[in-house]
C-alpha cells in the first residue's frame, strides 16, 4: 500500500499552530503576489476512480511522450499521437463496433463512422461532427477522430463525421474553420440544420468553438447543439488559469513553464491571428456567444483546460446562451475518450449522447 498524505487543510492549519508540524510537513509559503510553493506534497490517485481508470491513468502517465523543442518536433509529435490512438481505436472498435468509411466532403477528408449495430430510428435525420483533437499540429489521418467518435456512435447508434482538416504548420487559422464550413455545407443538403451536433476535445474543442463563430460569420443557420471538451473558449485555451499550473504536477510533467501548454496552438495555428478576433477567440465576444447552440462543457479534475472551461461556461451563461458542465473526478487531458472501457468513460459517454439526444432535433 503506498504512502498517502490524510491530513486535511484544517488539520494542518491546527497543527501548524499548535506547533506540531514536523520539518517534514512544512506548511506551503505565498508570495506578495499570491503565488503559492510547496514542498513534499503527496497526490494520490483519487479513490472516487474505479481500478480500471486508475490503472489507465498510471499508465499515461507513465507513457506520457515528452518532446523538447529542436529539428522534426512536428513530425515526432504526430508519430507519437499516432501510436497512442492506434489501440485506443481497437478497443473501442471492440466494445462499439461500427464501420468506418473515407469520405471526401466538399474536397475536405472525412471518415463516416456507423455503428454496426444500426443507426437508431429516432436518428435517422440525425448527424454528429467530431473535431479531434491534438493542438492543431496532430491528430490527422482519421485515427484520432476516431477514438472520440466511436463511443459516441456507438453509444447514440449514430452516425458520426470525423473531420480530418487541415493541420499547422503547413495550415494557419482559419484553414480548420473553413474545412468545417464546406463539411457542414455538405450535410445541410441531406440534414436540417436543429439536427446537426458539433463536438471535439482539447484543440477540437477550441475549433468547435471556433467554428460555431465562423459558421454565424458566414450567415449559415446555427447547429443543434455542440459540445466543447477539453478546451475553452478563452484567450490562452490551455494556460492562465488554476489548472494550468496544478494539471502538469497531477501529470508528473515538471519541471515546466505553463505557457509551453499552449505552444503548439499558438505557435503553429494561430501564429498569423490578431488575439482580439472572436472568430479565433469566440469567448471576448459576449455577442458572438450570444448566438451559441445549446453547449456541452466536458473536462476532468486533472486537465490542463478546466479553468478556462470553467470560464467559458460563465462567459456563455453571461451571453444568455444555454449551457450544460460537465466535471469529471481525477481524470485528465482526454481521458473521457483515451480510457476505452473503463466505467468512468462509458459513463461520460452515456451522459454526452444524453446531451445530444435531448438537443437535437426529432
């Protein structure tokens, strides 16, 4: 049994004055700014984790690929996102069996994800779009897309389009939100736009976000509903917040400068972008939000994103829009799709579908 800290802030601040705190139990200092330092703290894997979820999280953990900056950091980059996906999508192929067809939509790349168990009645004149994730640099090739639209399809028995648009640095804002429009466009000439749900996690959530701005931009009816996982819709994304500093500690991914969370995005993406434009950052536009469709907030205790998608949930309920949040206890970046049949996911899962379920059109 491993060694695990019980005492409790409370507990602490007692001790600490009655002068019981050993050397070893140094109480964290502030700086005049509020910056906080601490020494020998033990996390432990939270005990609301089934052992299923626990033992993936460790495992991530332990795999987590570490690049440094220097020569081919993209292309290693999108190996490693690779390997990583690759037994994602077979065990979710496992547990969701569903076929999976390369379709090009308006000269975009798309795989057309359709469970092998039928597409439910009720979803018939239903879509789902899946934005994947991996910072705007990664993730392509239909792998990635693939491991957040499998449950999803299997779990609605809906049919899903995974996007596979155009990636930097090779593509800078808005290449991602324009393959999104000519997608969208393709659907609307078989689907009623209530019926459409957009979803993505970490950069799929900020392009869903993104794209949502972009299809008001260019004057085409709002979807259904969406769902922003992983990511936010504040400047930053993935930095500036609470969990941007706490989240790497939970990773084991010391020593590190919070800003690097958010390189490849800015660095790549939206390098050529003025930071003050809504369609590459909808959440300083409190009009733009006020056009969201009903929006699905999802992220985890230890991600890197939960307190800018804590903001962009109170930027949304500000700009009047409808909102649902959605918290998951000690799970990380992605795990709600990366963790492929633990009890954790699937739950998630079943609660994402409600979301769209409830939303979309009949």
């Amino acid at each position: 049994m491993r060694a695990r800290s019980t005492l409790s802030f409370a507990a602490t601040l007692i001790l600490a004055t009655s002068g019981a705190v050993s050397a070893q139990q140094t109480c964290p200092t502030m700086d005049a700014d509020g910056t906080i330092h601490a020494q020998d703290v033990v996390i432990p894997t939270s005990d609301l984790l089934s052992a299923q979820a626990k033992r993936l999280l460790i495992e991530r953990i332990e795999h987590n690929p570490k690049f440094d900056p220097g020569q081919n950091l993209v292309e290693r980059a999108r190996a490693a996102s690779l390997e990583m996906a690759q037994p994602v999508v077979k065990r979710w192929q496992e547990i969701y069996p569903a076929t999976i067809q390369r379709v090009t939509m308006n000269g975009v790349p798309t795989d057309v994800i359709v469970p092998r168990a039928g597409i439910a009645a009720k979803n018939r004149h239903r879509v789902l779009i899946n934005l994947h994730g991996g910072g705007f640099f990664t993730g392509g090739g239909g792998a990635a897309g693939q491991v957040e639209s499998l449950p999803l399809a299997g779990e609605g028995r809906i049919k899903v389009v995974a996007v596979d648009y155009r990636l930097a640095p090779e593509n800078k804002f808005p290449a991602a939100s324009q393959d999104v429009e000519q997608v969208y466009r393709a659907l609307l000439k078989t689907y009623k736009p209530e019926n459409i749900g957009i979803f993505g996690c970490s950069a799929g959530g900020a392009l869903t976000a993104q794209s949502t701005a972009w299809l008001q931009k260019q004057h085409l009816p709002r979807p259904g509903a969406i769902g922003i996982f992983c990511s936010g819709l504040m400047p930053g994304f993935w930095t500036g917040g609470d969990s941007s500093y706490v989240a790497p500690v939970l990773n084991r991914q010391l020593p590190y400068p919070a800003e690097r969370i958010g390189e490849g995005m800015s660095g790549y993406y939206l390098s050529a972008s003025d930071a003050k434009n809504p369609l590459a950052v909808p959440g300083i536009s409190l009009s733009v939000l006020s056009h969201f469709p009903p929006t699905l907030l999802v992220s985890g205790t230890r991600d890197v994103a939960l307190s800018n998608l804590l903001a962009s949930n109170v930027a949304l309920k500000q700009a009047g829009a409808e909102t649902e949040l959605l918290v998951l206890e000690g799970l990380g970046h992605g795990d709600v799709f990366l963790f492929a049949g633990a009890p954790e996911a699937k739950e998630a899962d079943a609660l994402i579908w409600r979301f769209f379920d409830k939303h979309l059109g009949r």
